[in-house]
C-alpha cells in the first residue's frame, strides 16, 4: 500500500511504525473473512481491510468523524486478522496508533465519555472493583437483565495454595478483576504447578497489567500500570528469584508479552520490559512442557467438554492446541468446536460498551461450543469465562480447574 504520511505524523515513532505497517496491506481481503464485525455487519469498514483505509486517512491528513470513530470503536482487537493475513500485517498495533489520533480528535458525548472514564479509573482498581462487584451480588435480584448476567451469583471456594517449597519458582498475576470473579483458578494452578514441583507466587502490590485503560484509549494510564506491575515484579526477577512469569489469564498474557513493544520509547523501562515480556508464559505453555510429570487419576468415564480459545490465546500469543493437549491427557474427551477462530465478543470492555454486537457473538459462540454437547466448557481467560457464563447454564469453568479435579 503506498502512503503519503501527513507532516503532523510522518516523523515520529507512531508515524514510522504505522507507515511500516500500512506499506504491507496487500488490500487481498483475506482478514475480513476471519472478522467477527465483518461476518455480522457485512460493512467493509467493520473489516480489518476497511478500518485499514479509515486509519491511513487519518495518517494522511484527513479529519477523523464520529463515524471513522465508531467503525474503530466496533473493532474488538481480536486480532484474528494478523492470523489470517498473509503479509503479516500487524493490525492490533496499527489500530492503537489509529485510535489514539480519532480520540484526541473527535470528542465523545459526555455519556460515552462518562462510561468510559468510570471504566477506567474503578476496574484496574482490584479494591474498589471487587467492593463493587460485592455489592453488585448483594443488589443482584434488582439488577437489569444484561447486568445480572455480569455479575455471578457466587464464586468457587478457593481452597489452599501451598506454601512455597521448591527450588523452581514462577510469578503469577492475580489481576485486577479475577481475584473478584474467580479468586479459585490462581489457587489450583499453585496446586497444579506444585506437583510439577514448581512453587507459584505473587508479588505484593501486582495489579492491572496496563490492558484495560490502553484499549479504552487512555493510552498513557494504560502505560503508567505497565510501569507500576513492573515495579512490583522486579525485585524478583532482578534477585533471580523466578524464573518465568506464568499468566493464567491469556489477555494479561497477550499484553505483557509486548511489553516490549509498548515502553519500547521509555528509557527506563524499555529493558526491564523487554525482559519481563521474554519471561511471560501462558499457563498451558508451563503444563503443557511438563510432559508425563502429571499423574492424572483415572476418570471413571470420559467427561465431554468443550474448550474456548480465547482470541488473546490463539491470536494475540500464537497458543494453539496446548491447553486442549494437556485436557485429553487428563482424560477429559474435547467436543468439536465449529469456527473455534471466531471471538465470544467478551473482548476487555467490548461486552459493556458494545453489548449488542457483543451479545450476539455470545449466542454464536454458545451455540457453536454447545453443538457437541458438552457437561461443561473450558477457557483461559476471566473476561471469556464470565462473558460466556452470564449467556448459559453449562457450567464455564477456566482448564486449570479442570485439571486440578484430576489430580485431587
């Protein structure tokens, strides 16, 4: 793709990364194929092609409109397109660089804007969050329809983390929304990695990995908790004290990886992350290496479930057919999954803000991980498990705690 890069943008690192990028679109469609937006709206700017055009526009001098913001506000950041493109066009970042320009360009309403802003100042908040998702549980059976269905009638017990005691040691992060939603699936990946003879631990004052506040455009919050959960970790790494840092839930996962990447213009943290993304791994990368070191108990018979990969698993982190690997190996038989590339429209804050569109990728999803009539359905990621928890009554559990049932 040839571009013309306007004088307010062409020398600076957005600019050179983004015209990097633009110069390997193809224009070849392949991606609107893999899109969910595309698949449901059929508008070629809901596709990966046809936001490709808005942001080169924008890059290029054109004045962003309310419209060019909604076509971006609709992409979920899948990321099934950077899968599917043939030249290995780097979309997710792009549209970051996009985002940030329409945003400071075009001003939101001040409902958007209110939503927004309550999202990013109480959800990275692991205090504040988990105080309000109490009360959420508390007011529950006054709650409107799509709110209940966010917020669980209860949450599984936890039971022990043992106590660190081998030579081995990996960091765990407990979030900022899982320690509220699912506190159990840390809890049994410690027992888990325990009989792998590895001694899980958290660091104190670990909170939100930078996620949630950069892909709702308040891109320099985003950073500075990137900053704080290095911080809080480093002590460890710098001590040698661990040597990986192990991710249970596949969105932090995916960002953490390209730490790299998003402090790359900060000289001091540009290292530490480079180093901290080159230790992060998915948990079932950790399992999955660890070979026949498992001793599963022998299930009476073969219980039927069906594993959501979650796009921040499969596409972001490139982790296919690990978790479901180390699930067969435990005895659990894997129903097939009908476009299992496709996302559950959960996607960080996608389900609040876009809750039409994102309701209806649920009901796909549910009806296509259903179709093998599974007992239950498995992930990696908080926001997947919940998102798809609130839309059936097949339990939804995140693989881990599958795999601690089958060695207890």
């Amino acid at each position: 793709m040839q571009t013309s890069l306007a004088d307010f943008i062409r020398n600076s690192a957005d600019g050179r990364e983004a015209d990097s990028i633009l110069r390997k679109c193809v224009h070849c469609g392949f991606c609107n194929a893999t899109c969910p937006t595309y698949q449901l709206l059929g508008d070629e700017l809901d596709g990966p092609r046809g936001r490709i055009y808005l942001i080169k526009q924008v890059l290029e001098g054109a004045a962003p409109t309310a419209s060019t913001r909604l076509h971006l506000d609709r992409c979920l950041t899948c990321r099934a397109c950077e899968t599917t493109c043939p030249s290995g066009v780097q979309y997710g970042r792009l549209a970051d660089i996009g985002r940030k320009l329409v945003e400071q360009r075009v001003p939101r309403g001040v409902f958007g804007g209110f939503i927004r802003s309550a999202l990013s100042f109480a959800v990275p908040r692991t205090g504040l969050f988990s105080f309000l998702l109490g009360l959420g549980r508390l007011l529950r059976p006054l709650l409107p329809g799509p709110l209940k269905e966010k917020v669980p009638a209860s949450v599984d017990a936890t039971g022990a983390w043992p106590a660190p005691r081998h030579a081995r040691r990996m960091l765990a992060l407990a979030g900022c929304v899982q320690p509220a939603f699912a506190p159990a699936i840390n809890a049994a990946a410690a027992r888990v990695l325990d009989r792998m003879g590895i001694s899980l631990v958290e660091a104190r004052g670990a909170g939100c990995c930078g996620a949630l506040r950069f892909h709702l455009n308040d891109q320099e919050a985003g950073l500075d908790d990137m900053r704080a959960l290095i911080d809080a970790w480093w002590p460890m790494i710098d001590r040698g004290e661990v040597e990986a840092i192990v991710m249970t839930a596949s969105g932090c996962g995916s960002t953490v990886r390209e730490y790299g990447h998003y402090l790359a213009g900060d000289p001091a943290y540009a290292t530490k992350a480079e180093r901290v993304g080159a230790m992060t791994r998915d948990l079932a990368e950790v399992v999955a290496a660890a070979g026949g070191a498992l001793a599963f108990a022998k299930p009476a018979g073969a219980e039927r479930v069906a594993f959501h990969s979650p796009c921040s698993l499969q596409h972001g982190q490139q982790v296919r057919g690990a978790a479901e690997q180390v699930l067969a190996r435990a005895g659990y038989e894997l129903a097939p999954v009908p476009d299992a590339h496709l996302c559950c429209g959960s996607a960080g804050t996608y389900s609040i803000l876009q809750p039409e569109l994102s309701q209806r990728m649920r009901d796909d999803k549910l009806a296509a991980l259903q179709s093998g009539g599974p007992t239950r359905i498995a992930t990696a990621n908080i926001g997947c498990l919940t998102h798809l928890a609130g839309g059936t009554r097949t339990p939804v559990k995140h693989w881990i705690q599958l795999l601690d049932e089958r060695l207890g």
